[in-house]
C-alpha cells in the first residue's frame, strides 16, 4: 500500500516537473516596424503599405530561450497594435478597415490580422483582431514583411507615419526534452 501512494507521489511530481519545463519553453518575441500611409490615398479604395524587411533574428532569441529552431513547435501572433506617431495630433478615424498580413521568402502569403471596422474613436492607438495561425516558418525565417492593407475613409491631408508593434508566442522544446 506504501509503495502505490509514493508511487503516486513520484508520478504527481514528474507530471508537475515536466509542466514547469513546459513553461519554461514559452515566450513571447516582440517586433517593431514602422510604415507611413501617404496623404495621396483614397477614400473608400483598399490601397497597400508594405513594410520594410524585419530581420527576425530568430536563432540568437532561441538560443537565449534555450532552444532552436528545429524544436519549435508553434508560433502564433497574439497582439497586433497600430500607434499614430506623426502626425501628433492625428487619430485613426481616417481608417475605415485595415488587414495585415505577413510574407517571407519562399512561403505564401497569408492574412494575420484585420479589423473590419475602425471605431471612429479609436485615438491613435488601435489594437487588431488576431488569426489563429501558425507562423512558425515566417518567423524562423531570416527575414519577413508585412503588408497593410487599408481603406480609409476621410481624405489625408498629410502623410500618417504608424509604428507597427507585434507580439508572437512561441512554444519550443527544450533542447530536446
């Protein structure tokens, strides 16, 4: 009788060391980029804002994380957030709807964010809808890029320069446990 409760005694332990290990595999990996939305836009017309090429410098992150990229299991976006950084005194009450979606090289490129209607006091600062997809190859990548495509519904008189902020989840394995 003994031996079954330090049996399971021995077995809540192992399920409860290998959880904490688990967690110690999940972390999140922030990039930011900036993009401008010209003043010549317009209105009610879906134009496109491309970002520059972010070099996600994936391996060094892994490795701090104790892992590498060929034990990453899953890598889904859980925030995207657009902030107005000039002109200072704009909102995003010229957007009408936005979509986001990401590329890399070799890989199709998919939709990972939007939001359908922009909240005409949405201030300068929006958060999007996230999708539910695994970006684990665009962000083991070396390099990936997003494109905004966007329908406002105002006209501009100057350009909107926005700081793209996302957050990526990642869940890996330990080097190999």
């Amino acid at each position: 009788m003994l031996k079954k409760y330090v049996s399971i005694i021995c077995l809540f332990t192992l399920f409860t060391a290998c959880d904490k290990l688990d967690e110690l595999t999940k972390f999140d990996m922030e990039y930011s980029q900036r993009v401008t939305i010209p003043s010549t836009a317009g209105i009610d017309l879906p134009f496109d804002v491309f970002t520059p090429e972010m070099e996600t410098n994936s391996a060094s992150t892994f490795e701090v994380n104790d892992t590498r990229k060929d034990l990453i299991e899953e890598i889904k976006l859980t925030e995207l957030e657009l902030v107005i950084i000039s002109p200072e005194s704009a909102d995003f009450s010229f957007l009408n709807s936005i979509e986001v979606y990401i590329s890399a090289d070799g890989l199709e490129e998919i939709r990972i964010a939007s939001l359908d209607e922009v909240p005409e006091d949405a201030g300068n600062k929006i958060t999007l809808d996230t999708s539910d997809a695994d970006l684990k190859e665009y962000i083991k990548s070396d390099e990936f890029s997003l494109r905004l495509n966007t329908v406002t519904d105002e006209l501009m008189s100057s350009d909107h320069e926005l700081e793209v902020n996302s957050t990526f989840f990642v869940d890996a394995k330990i080097l190999g446990l």
